[in-house]
C-alpha cells in the first residue's frame, strides 16, 4: 500500500459513495460514535519510519506505525516520543494524532497538537493533501495539521506523520505520593504540591481503583515522575520529600497505569480551570465505586473516569453528571457503550463552521460518517 | 507601482462612495477614528516589512468590542473588504491594504482579566505583548512567545501570525499558548473557538484560526496561558573565529537532547553593526560568530546543564564562553540580538530579511551556502536567527534607489530561498506568508493541498473580504479558477519586489 493507492480507494469510495470505517491497529475502534460503514480502509501495511535524522529531532513515519515501534526506532539513539495516551503501545500514531489522545506527559510536553509538524492525509475526494512540514516551526499556509488533530478521521485518512522528539532523560524516576487521609488533607497538600517549583515530566493522582490495581496499595495515591539530568532529578526529589509523604516506585507503573484503559468499556474526560480541578480533586477520588478507575492531572486540568466493567459503565455517566453539575467544565465521552451515545452527547460538529469544513473535505460523508456526532 | 492583488479576489459591486463610507463609520466610532485623506494613510502604506507599499482606502479604529463589531457588520452588509491590523509590525506585508479599508485594532487594548491560580489572560487583541508581559510579572508570570517586536506588537497581531520568537524555542510559539478566543467572521457573526475552561472535542477551529493571517475575521478577544517565571535563568555568550564552527556547536547542542530556552545566531557583520550601534551590547568585535545561549529551569538542573554547553562549546572551538553574572548583563546581550534588525538600519536605508527554516543539521551547509551567494552577488548578507530551531534570518541591508544593487539583492534572496527549500526547509518560521512569501507557496505545497487551504479559508469567510489577496494565490483556489474576473484582475506580486522605501527604523 501507499498514498496513492489510499488515495485511488477514497477516489472509489467517493464515486460510489460507499461509506468507509477507517482503522489500523483497530485498538482504537471502540472509541467514538458509531460509525456506520460498509466497508474498512485498512492502513495496517502502512507502517513504518519514512525519515529519522536523530540529530534533527524529528521522524516522519506512515500513518500506521505503531507507538510501540517509534519507540523503539528512537530509544536506540535515546530519544523519544513524549506521547504517551491511554492504552497499549499497540496503538497506531496514526489513530493517536486523529483523536488527539494524551497521556500524563501532555502536561509536560504539550498534546498531539504541540508535538505535530507535519502530517500527509487524503482527503474525502481521493486527494493526497500535505500540511505543514518537517520542520520543527513553520506557519507556511493556513495550518491543516491543526485541523486534521482531533477530527478522528472524519476529514481525511493520515497517512503520513511528522513529529518533534526529544531527548531521552539521564534521569527518569517515579515516585508514589501518600496522600493522607482526610479531603482536607488531601486538598492542602494538592495545593502545596501545585505550587511548589517543581516540574514533573508527570504528575497524576488516582483513584483506590487504580491503586489496587497497580498494586500501590489500597488508598488513593499520587504518582509523579521526573526526569532531566541527574542532578536535576535528585534535586526535584528532594523537594518533593520535603513536602509529601513518598516512595520511589518502578517507572513500568506507567505503562500499566495506560494499560487499565485498554479493555475498557467507557472512557470518558472532564477538564476545568486546574484549581478547580485541585479542590475537587479528593472528593473526587474518595468517591471509589468498583470497577471504575478516576485518574487527575492537576496541572493541566483533566479527570479521566474508565469504567471496565458493565457495572463502572452505568455509573460512569452519573460521576461525570454530578462533576458537571458543580464546576463549569468541559466533557468529552471517548468511549461508550454504542446505546448510551444518543443519550449523553450531541454532535461536536454540528456548528456551521465544522459543518462547512466537514462538507468541504468529505463531501460524500463517506469518512468515518458519524463518528463525531451527526451533521445537520 | 501599486498592484491591485488585493482587490482581486472580491467581486466588484456597487460600493458607496469614499466619503459617504468615512461618514458611516464616522458614526460608529467617531469621526476622530476614520482616517481618509492620502496623506493621513501614508503610514499605513507598508508593515515592518517596507519594500511593499500600498495605499488603503480607509482606515477605521473601533474603540471598542462592540464598536469593532459593527465596523464589520457593516462592511459585511457593504461587501466591502478590509484588512485586520494590530501594531503594523509584521515582516510580511501580510497588514497591508490595497485600495480597501483598513480595519485597526490598537485601541482595543484592555487586559479585561488576569487569573493567577490558573495562570491565564483574557486581553483585547490590541494589547501589545511586552505590556501584558510586565502586567503579570509582579505575580511571577510571564507570557511566553516574545517575537522580536515585543514592545510594539499586538497579541491579535501575533494569534493572527503565529508569532514566534528566541524563548520559542523551549516554549513554544502562539498556537501553544492560546486557549480560546472570541471571533467576528467577516460576516459579522460571532464565533467562540476553542474554550476558556478546559479542553473540547470536535474539530480545533482555534488552531486552525491561529495563524491565518487576517483571513479567517478578527479576534475581539484571547485567552492565553501564562507561564511561571522559571527559577533560574542562565544565559551563556560563547564567540567563535568560524561561522561553521558555531555552526556545528548549534547542531551538537540540539543533538545533546538538551532544550535551551533560546539559542541564537549572529554572525560577524551582524555583531559589528550592532556593537557601532546604540545597542552596543559588548559582544567581541572581531569574532566571525557569537551563540547566545540561555538555560532556564529549576537551579540544580540548569548548573549542570550549563556545564553540558561549555563543554560542547570548547570542544567546538568556542575562543570564549562567558556566562551573564546578573540580569543587568543577560539584559544587555538580549538587547543587542533583539535590536539587531533596527541596527542594520545604520549600513543602508533599506532591509530585506528572510524567515527560512531548515532542517538544525543543514546548519552548516546552508550558512556556506549563503556566503557564496552573497559573494556571487557582491552582497553583504547579516545573519542574525533563531539557531535552535533552524529558523534563519538573513538579511540584506541595500540601497533601493540602486537598480542595480537591488537587482542583485533581489536575485541573492531568491536563490538563498530556493537553497533552504531545497533542504527540505520551509519558507517562513514565524513571519507569515502575506504577500512577501506567497510566489513561493507552490513550490512547497501541491496543487491539492494549497486547494484545501482555500476550502478553509471559504468556511471561515466565503466572500474573501478579510484580507484579499494573501496567503494563498488566488489561482490556486479551484472554485475561483472559473471566474475569469477575478483571473484577470489577480496580478501576484513578485516576491521581494522592488520599490523605494523608508529606512527599517
């Protein structure tokens, strides 16, 4: 396979009007609307490094490429991809960039958006579309890359990626915080920790759902990672003792903390002003309902609620209604139960501007149809 | 020597008269605020770039959000185009307008609120970013993209550029720093985009907004994420007797994996003409490169991270590498890279600078590469750019009433152009493409992709009456290939065409 020959397919699809489901690595087909298709535009084969110049900083790989893969493509010349969402490193970058997905080091190292230079996509008539470049600043023409993040496939198949690395860390430590017992306890040492000068490559706090399953123990924890130059981190973990309760834990933790996600049923993100999300932050992971796993950023301002079960499935809405309902947030379902859809969330491009842009890209509807909510 | 590229693409109705339009708008922001008479407009003509030069119809400034939306709404109802401008200081001629109105936002300049907890800003679009900067410093704050023009520039003039600026390096550019911001379409419609709480789904229509060069309406307001004042700043000095030699000191420091806040290029002409200027700031005379580099972070990490650069330095040749003692000095090496381009103004009344990326490796070569073509030109090119990211400057002082030199520089420029493109480089970093840039769009993007730029540009404003004629050619847009009107009428300019201008001040 190749551009081209993506492109002469949606070319077919698009005179034939045949709606299709696009998928890779298929670890992501659960998420989002129903999508109603006849057909699957598989970019499975379309794996791969296109162009690495580690001392640039910067690969450029197809759209299929598995995260698992670009790891291991950049850890040989210690780099790395700050891109860590929730599930397995199965997961294509592909999908990745087309639902914008981020995990804890997006409060460090920005979300898809930031880490995107570049990217190659065809769009719903069949033609191949480059955005962007490969190099790491550009404002060269109306910005598609932007565009093409987060529109979950519904305005051109990505065939083509290029992102910014980094350098891998002389130090990566991680680290288990104790809470405390009380809300209020919890709450003043969320706030000591906020604003103490420290800069985690990631900092999450998780429910006791998430404890126990990460065998951390049977109370709500926090778990925070530094990374730098050595003595950068000894010095971050310094301060971070002098104002927590901590215990250096195995940095594998976050692999498995992104793992719970992958046979889940319902996912769904809640994001507020951060302090909000501080003072809401113990109530919050108090509230242990079995077979859900709470996750916060506090700094960048996201409750994660993943329900593995049916029974964490029909509560899961409720904890985000009852989050709604006190602080004025953003809700995003990323998964759910197909039945529960219609009941939870309206189109997220039913605004005339979405809709213009959609009409224009696909005009046929025949990319993922239906898959951010229904056009008018 | 005026081209009607900007008129171009909107069809021509029966618009009112110049006067009957000044009183219209007279009404609604004053007729203090309605500028008409040629010689009134005159230093609206051109943009930080000044080898453009183009006579606006009119100029309006709404003093207020409720003011500048009915300037729009009624040149929406009139069909009439205009061009969004903040402090004039874009090194594209992206703000110019030809024969239409001029839409000013600088008076819209109020910092309606700042909310420290949560480290963000809501400001008008004229706020200029230094004083947003020195609004939140006494809470330990900072507004990171600081763009070169920062004591002048408006925040809507950066969303609408996506400025950059040394800092970008480490923290990013404009669209990394924008949350949410309230626009009027050219219609007169008014559009949230993005959010002011927390993160949406659904199409990033922000994104998509920032950077579209007064295309896509105007910002009535933004709001943007502060950032904390980093715990320790250290910024180094290292001068080298080789332009290749700091060159390659570049490219090793990127490729160490360490991120410096800022690492910037200044070759020996760009010392020497800074050093005989006002903004003196103690560089060595007679080095041939200078590197400025500055670390930022948590104390301990920076301490080491500086000895990572010295010795990467020295190891490539470095002759001194000498660390700021206190802020007065980091103040003075930072002054004289950021005046840089007014110092040259003291070697020709006119400046031609380019905002080229390449990729960090090409480094070295595309500098050799530059110094031939400047000598096959007999043209003094100063480089003085944003080494970290690749985004090169070069910039040629000259005399535009010399035919022949500007035909040389003209020619200089080009090639130099094509040599970074060819690199794999990108034509413009952080400047904008606005009419400077836009002969050269086709040769980095297809047919197809420019097609699609123009499909967004239609959704945002399907008449293309705020700012005609930028960006994208014209004939690039497939729904108007069939127009032979607008054929006919589109005329591109040149790139770096040639006119007598004013001295870069």
């Amino acid at each position: 396979m190749s551009t081209a020959s993506i492109a002469a397919s949606i070319k077919e699809s698009f005179a034939a009007r045949t709606p299709l489901r696009i998928a890779a690595g298929g670890s992501w087909l659960e998420a989002g609307r129903p999508v109603r298709a006849e057909r699957t535009l598989s970019l499975r084969e379309e794996s791969g490094v296109t162009a690495y110049v580690p001392a640039d900083l910067t690969i450029t790989v197809r759209g299929g490429t598995r995260l698992s893969e670009i790891e291991a493509a950049t850890r040989e010349t210690k780099q790395w991809l700050p891109l860590d969402p929730f599930g397995s490193g199965d997961g294509t970058i592909g999908a990745t960039i087309a639902t914008a997905s981020a995990g804890p080091l997006s409060s460090n190292f920005g979300l898809p958006r930031d880490l995107v230079l570049g990217l190659e996509f065809v769009n719903g008539r069949g033609e191949i579309v480059r955005a962007g470049g490969k190099v790491v600043k550009n404002v060269a023409g109306f910005d598609l890359s932007r565009l093409l993040t987060g529109s979950w496939g519904s305005l051109g198949v990505i065939t083509e990626v290029t992102l910014r690395l980094y350098g891998s860390p002389e130090a990566d430590r991680t680290f288990v915080i104790h809470l405390g017992e009380s809300e209020k306890q919890i709450t003043s040492l969320l706030r000591a920790l906020v604003a103490a000068p420290l800069s985690p490559f990631a900092f999450v706090l998780v429910s006791a759902s998430v404890s126990r399953a990460l065998h951390l123990g049977e109370d709500p924890v926090g778990l925070i990672r530094f990374g730098g130059n050595s003595a950068a981190v000894k010095a971050q973990a310094g301060g971070l003792a002098q104002i927590a309760n901590t215990e250096e834990i195995d940095s594998t933790n976050w692999q498995s903390l992104r793992e719970i996600e992958a046979g889940s049923h319902t996912s769904l993100r809640i994001s507020g002003l951060p302090q909000r999300i501080v003072a809401a932050a113990a109530r919050i992971l108090s509230d242990d309902v079995r077979g859900v796993f709470t996750s916060i950023d506090p700094r960048r301002g996201v409750i994660r609620v993943v329900a593995g079960s049916a029974e964490g499935t029909a509560s899961s809405p409720e904890i985000a209604a009852g989050i709604e309902r006190t602080d004025s947030s953003e809700l995003v379902f990323e998964k759910l139960p197909a039945d529960l859809w219609p009941t939870v969330s309206p189109s997220v491009v039913a605004d005339p501007l979405s809709q213009g842009i959609k009409k224009a890209y696909d005009p046929h509807n025949i990319l993922n149809p239906g898959i951010l909510g229904d056009l008018n | 020597m005026t081209q009607p590229a900007n008129r171009a693409e909107s069809s021509p109705v029966e618009s009112p008269s110049k006067s009957d339009l000044a009183a219209v708008l007279a009404e609604i922001v004053g007729a203090r605020h309605v500028l008409s008479r040629p010689s009134e407009l005159l230093v609206y003509n051109s943009d930080g770039l000044p080898g453009y030069r183009r006579q606006p119809r009119l100029a309006v400034f709404p003093g207020t959000r409720d003011e500048a939306i009915a300037v729009v709404r009624l040149l929406a109802a009139e069909k009439i185009p205009f061009v969004p401008r903040g402090a004039g200081t874009g090194l594209s001629g992206g703000a110019l307008a030809d024969d239409i109105v001029v839409v000013g936002l600088h008076r819209l300049k109020k910092i309606i609120s700042v909310d420290v907890e949560n480290r963000r800003a809501l400001v008008e679009p004229g706020v200029v970013n230094l004083k947003l900067n020195r609004h939140v410093a006494a809470q330990g704050l900072l507004y990171a993209p600081d763009p070169s023009s920062e004591s002048a520039c408006t925040i809507g003039g950066n969303v609408a550029e996506n400025a950059g600026g040394p800092h970008c390096l480490k923290y990013g550019v404009t669209l990394n720093h924008v949350l949410a911001l309230t626009v009027v379409l050219p219609s007169g419609e008014i559009v949230e985009l993005g959010s002011k709480v927390g993160e949406k789904d659904g199409y990033d229509l922000r994104g998509a907004f920032i950077g579209s060069e007064g295309c896509f309406g105007l910002a009535l307001d933004v709001t943007v994420k502060l950032t904390p004042k980093p715990q320790t700043v250290r910024t180094i000095l290292a001068d080298f007797m080789s332009v290749n030699e700091a060159a390659q000191v570049t490219s090793a420091v990127i490729a160490s994996g360490i991120v410096p806040a800022a690492l910037e290029f200044m070759d020996g002409p760009t010392i020497r003409v800074v050093e005989d200027s006002i903004y003196a700031a103690g560089y060595p005379r007679d080095a041939e490169a200078i590197l400025l580099i500055e670390l930022d972070g948590p104390e301990a990490g920076v301490i080491a991270d500086l000895e990572t650069v010295r010795r990467i330095c020295t190891s490539g040749g470095a002759r001194n590498v000498r660390v700021a003692r206190d802020d007065a000095e980091r103040m003075k090496l930072w002054q004289g890279r950021k005046k840089a381009f007014g110092a040259m103004g003291r070697l020709a009344p006119h400046l031609i600078v380019q905002d080229a990326v390449i990729p960090r490796t090409k480094l070295p070569e595309i500098l050799e590469t530059i110094h031939r073509i400047s000598e096959k030109y007999r043209v003094l090119v100063c480089n003085v750019f944003h080494a970290g990211d690749g985004n090169l400057h070069p910039n040629i002082a000259y005399s535009a009433d010399d035919p022949d030199e500007s035909e040389r520089v003209h020619k200089a420029m080009r090639e130099i152009m094509q040599s970074c493109i060819d690199a794999g480089g990108s034509i413009t970093g952080e400047h904008g493409v606005g009419l400077d840039k836009m002969g050269y769009m086709e040769s980095i993007f297809s047919e197809t992709s420019l097609n699609a730029m123009c499909e967004l540009r239609s959704v945002f404003d399907p008449e293309r009456r705020s700012n005609p004629g930028k960006v994208v050619p014209v004939h690039s847009c497939r729904e108007w290939q069939g127009v032979p009107a607008v054929r006919r009428a589109e005329k591109q300019p040149t790139p770096l065409e040639a006119e007598p201008s004013r001295p870069v001040a």
